[in-house]
C-alpha cells in the first residue's frame, strides 16, 4: 500500500490514496485552524474502524441488529513522554445483546489487523531522495 502525501501549508496535510483525499489539520492548540482531524485522531479512527469492521462481520453473521453495539475509542497519554501509553476500545452492547455472543464479540473485535500492525511494532524508516533522482 503506497499513499501520497501532499503538504499543504499553515499546518494542513493531506493524504492521497485510491482517488480519496484524507485531509488532515492539526488542532488550534498545536497551532492549526482545526478544520480537519488531526492525524493523531486518524490512527485513533483506523483502530476503531477497524475493530468495527470485525464487530459488523460477527453481528452479520449472527443476525444481530448494528444498533444492539456502539464503539468508541479513546487514548489516554503516558505522562512521561506525553505520546500515547494506551489505547482503549470500548464496546458497548444493549441490555438484550445475547449473553452468549459477549467474549465472542470482543475477540471478533480483537482481530483488527490495523491493532495488530500498530502492537507488531513495525520498522518505520525515513527516506530522503532527491527529486532529479540524486541521492543525499
């Protein structure tokens, strides 16, 4: 998978991918307009979209209506380094969810591919070319 990033000024990036535009802004406490999400609130979005993904397959498959679950997604920061010590998913099911579908819809959860990459801690290298094809 391979997206474009395109730098937009002021403190908006945008990400490019398949013919979708992610567009991105820092909030106005880190010196942005706060227009879009920030790219922080995006990983946060990936893991839950991800984890809803897998919540929305069991439901189907179980013949569970989608408004018996809601999820939200949070993170609390490490006070030490003031970066993300943990993310938290919360499922939420109704009164009448079945009793025998709960361990079995917070592991249908925990099957997000998106939670597994982040808890692989894959290598993350910056590159630096030269746009004539040069290299630094």
């Amino acid at each position: 998978m391979e997206l474009e990033i395109e730098v937009l000024g002021g403190k908006k990036v945008n990400a490019l991918y398949n013919g979708f535009t992610i567009p991105t802004d820092a909030p106005k406490t880190a010196g942005g307009e706060g227009t879009e999400p920030s790219p922080t609130a995006l990983l946060l979005a990936s893991i839950g979209t991800c984890a809803g993904f897998y919540i929305q397959f069991f439901c189907e498959k179980h013949d569970i209506p989608r408004n018996k679950v809601k999820l939200r997604v949070r993170s609390e920061n490490d006070r030490t380094s003031g970066l993300i010590g943990r993310i938290v998913v919360d499922i939420e099911v109704a009164k009448d969810f079945p009793e025998k579908y709960l361990n079995a819809i917070k592991s249908a959860a925990d099957v997000c591919v998106v939670k597994k990459n982040i808890q692989n801690h894959p290598a993350i290298d910056i590159l630096l070319n030269r746009a004539d094809g040069g290299s630094t």
